[in-house]
C-alpha cells in the first residue's frame, strides 16, 4: 500500500494532478490563459494552485487574489438571498409570481410569429416562485439561439445589458411570449434574474445592499460584487473567446471592460465578479449546512430543501430539457433551489456522491459541494463559453479520486 500525505482525507499527491493535467492539456497547449484552483475538505484547504496568466495581453499570472467574472455562479448566492427572505415568511414557494409582479397575471405561450408579431395561446397553469427557482418558468435565455422568442430577448437585450434595470427587465418580459406553460418542462432563463427584483421588492432595499449586508459582509467576501472597484483592477483577469482549433481571443480587456463601471443592471443571474476565497466561503457555507466561522446565512432544514430534486417525479434533466444548454451534464442530474442536483452517479458518468450540488458560469468557472464527504471544489479561468472543454467533470474524477 502507497504511503500517502495527506490533508483532511484527501491525498495530497493525487490533488497535485490537478496541476499537472491542467498544464500539459490545458494551459501549455494554449487551449485555456490560466487556473486557479482550490479543494477544502471538512473546512480544511487541502490544495490551492494558481496557473498560467490571468492576462495573457500584460503577461501577468494568475494569483490566488484575482478577481475573476463568475457569471452564472452569481445564481445561488440570489437564490439563498432569496431563500433567507422564505425563511422570514415573505413568500411561500407556490405563489403565483403575479402576486409580487401584478402585470405578469396573464402570461401567453408562444405558437409563431416573429417579434413584435407573435401569434399567442393561454398558459395551462400559472407561475410560481419556485418556477423561477427551478428554471421551469417557460423563460428563456437570449444566447439560446433556438426560437423566436429568444430572438426577442437579444433584440431587446434582456440578458444583462448593463444599462437595463431590474424593473425594464420585468417590464419587458411580461409583454413577451414564454416559451411554454409553467412546470411543465425545464430551460435555462433569466428566471435568476426576476427573483433578485423579487428580492429587491420584498427586502425594500437595492439588490447589491441586500447582498452585502445578508451574504458578503457576514461571510468575509470584500471582493465580490457588481463592478470592479478601482483598487481591484490590478488584480482583476482579462476574459477570452474560444475560436476554432483551439485558440482564444481577447473578449474583454480589465481596463475597458464593462465590469469597471458600476452597472445599473444588478444581474441575479450573472452579475457578480469574486475572487476564488471569497466563493469558498458562500460555498464552505453551505457545506456546513449555512454557517461559516460562527455566521449563519441560511438554515439547516431550508439547505437540505434547496438541495433536494425539485424536478417533477424526481426526474434528471434529459427528460424535462426543452433547450441544449446547461451549466452541467445533463444525465443523472436533477435541479433544486437554484443549484443542480446530482441524483444518479452511476448515470451521470463521473464519480461523485447523489446530491453532490453545484453551478457553473459563463466563462468556465465552476463549483461543487458534496455533502456526503463534506468537500468542496472551486475552479476559476476566464474562457467563453463554458462548453468549450470537459474540464469540469475531469476535475470531478481527479479530486475524488483523491478521498483515502
């Protein structure tokens, strides 16, 4: 038997391939700028490797401070915003959203046509709160690129213009067609983004207060936020465009780049910049069942219920998916309460533990925690669009094979 070192359980001389794999396919052939990646076990930082450049123009390496664009990783932290407000009777799961937003009463179902003419039938249920958390709202996401409606939605660019708000958003969606009746089958959406108005709304405070005082400030997160401040911008990644053959190009340069300004669009479903310590600590949080050095964020009961399948029968996703896109595999994995849920191991092909739960983001980031072996895993780089590389369920098969 191999003597191994380790560090709470975990082999450090497995997580090192990590480093080596993330070099020889990934960083040295050019396919990706840089890394940054850490691994914590029972509370305990078990690896932490940055890699490569975060700004390939400047010649500047990835650190362990950098400020990275996590995009869609931004959605769990609204909907524990959310969820904490559940927790305080604001809401209940099955209300009607038209309750909170009275023009979204009669919502229509696409049938043809094309923006502003669209041909309508009348939704066969309503929409709930938990619609929006489960992306089964009959919304959609513009870059889909699949239907009409979600020409619509680029046209009026409602996926997080900088100079849209909260409130034009939900304006302009309740005069749009959604792309089937609520509950009844799952597409990524903007739903994120209408529950951090509904946040806003029922908190009666601006979202990014909202988030600072009940989520940044209590977990230590001083880097996370909307915009990059002036005295982040030395430590904030350049992000890249993958082009054929596995090349990329600069997408937004930190200096120019839209994030330096504070936006008037607090985006719920992707707005956020962070750094990979301060995501450790919203997601060693919910590790340790909504607590982080003695500050609670969330419940107990109220994780363990965000974390369970809150798809239909218990169904995974290939057989609710209207649209091809997805932050994670589809196979033997659920939806929650703003996270995925893995509810087949065996099915999804990557090793793991049922209710591992987790998210991704635009740009490749990506997290998960296993509540099974109290671990969580945080990776950051900078590469358009998550789709590009298998990385993320390679890193899955590294870092648990790493477990003695």
């Amino acid at each position: 038997m191999t003597e191994h070192t380790q560090v709470a359980g975990l082999s450090t001389d497995h997580l090192s391939n990590i480093e080596s794999h993330l070099e020889r396919c990934y960083i040295q052939p050019g396919k990706l700028p840089g890394a940054l990646t850490l691994v914590a076990r029972r509370g305990e930082v078990a690896y932490v490797k940055a890699q490569g450049l975060m700004d390939v123009e400047r010649n500047k390496p990835v650190r362990r401070d950098t400020v990275f664009r996590i995009y869609s990783m931004t959605k769990p932290i609204t909907s524990i915003a959310m969820m904490q407000l559940y927790e305080q009777g604001r809401f209940l799961l099955d209300d009607p959203v038209h309750k909170y937003i009275p023009a979204w009463r009669t919502r229509r179902i696409y049938k043809s046509g094309v923006y502003p003419n669209f041909l309508t039938t009348p939704a066969s249920s309503t929409m709930t709160i938990r619609d929006l958390f489960t992306h089964m709202s009959g919304l959609t996401y513009g870059f889909m690129q699949r239907t009409n409606v979600d020409a619509a939605y680029r046209e009026l660019k409602l996926d997080g213009s900088r100079s849209m708000t909260l409130e034009a958003l939900v304006d302009h969606l309740a005069e749009l067609p959604l792309e089937f009746s609520p509950g009844t089958a799952w597409n990524y959406s903007v739903s994120t983004d209408v529950l951090g108005y509904l946040v806003q709304l029922l908190a009666d405070k601006p979202f990014d207060e909202y988030l600072r005082e009940h989520i940044f400030e209590p977990l230590d997160m001083p880097d996370t936020g909307f915009h990059v401040r002036d005295d982040q911008l030395e430590r904030f990644a350049a992000c890249y465009q993958y082009q054929a053959g596995d090349q990329f190009t600069l997408q937004d340069d930190p200096e120019t780049s839209p994030f330096r300004r504070k936006p008037q669009f607090m985006s719920g479903g992707g707005g956020l910049v962070s750094t990979i310590d301060d995501y450790f600590h919203f997601a060693q949080a919910l590790c340790q069942a909504g607590e982080f050095r003695g500050r609670r964020i969330i419940g107990r009961k109220t994780l363990e219920f965000m974390c369970r399948n809150h798809l239909p029968r218990n169904q995974d996703l290939p057989g609710l998916s209207v649209g091809a896109f997805s932050e994670t595999p589809f196979a033997g994995t659920g939806f929650g309460l703003g996270f995925s849920v893995k509810t087949d191991v065996a099915k999804s092909q990557t090793n793991g533990s049922v209710g591992e739960y987790g998210w991704g983001g635009l740009a490749s980031t990506n997290f998960f925690v296993d509540p099974v072996e109290e671990l969580v895993m945080i990776f950051m780089t900078q590469l358009i669009p998550s789709s590009t590389y298998p990385i993320r369920q390679e890193l899955r098969a590294i870092v648990n094979g790493a477990l003695l």
